[in-house]
C-alpha cells in the first residue's frame, strides 16, 4: 500500500535572473522548480542540515549581502555572520 504525498502551495521570493537560469539548467534534468526544491527540502531532511557547504562570505560579500538584503532577515544574516 503506497501513501500519496499531500501536497501544499507555497510562495517564495527569487531572484528572477537566478529562477530563469536555475530553471534553463533544471530543464536539462527533465525537472521543474518544484521537483528541485523537493529534492532539496528532503535532502535537507535527511542530512538533518543543508545538505551542500555554506561557507562564511568575505568581508566584501558580507557588505553586498547586508546592504542588499530586506531589512526583515537581517538579524538572521547577523546571526551567521558575526561582526
């Protein structure tokens, strides 16, 4: 007996010029966005973590990010990136 995967919509905001590009490569795989983020959220689940690795940015990437980034994730980013 098999169980059916219940499934949600959610919303998410991208980059359009990364979306576009993701999904140019994607095609190459037979998939779609929403097979990649499952691919991806069930990886995280599985590792119990980001599955690939997250470097600390250097200092002028830390700029670009803070002075780029919504005001409301903020606090998140200086979280992974002490001063």
């Amino acid at each position: 007996m098999s169980m059916a995967a219940h499934k949600i919509r959610t919303n998410v905001y991208l980059d359009s010029d990364i979306k576009n590009k993701a999904q140019e490569i994607l095609k190459q795989y037979g998939i779609g966005l929403s097979d990649a983020f499952n691919i991806f959220l069930a990886q995280t689940v599985f590792e119990k973590g980001i599955s690939f690795e997250i470097k600390i940015p250097n200092e002028e990437t830390k700029q670009t990010i803070q002075y780029n980034t919504p005001r409301k994730i903020n606090s998140f980013l200086k979280f992974l990136i002490p001063k």
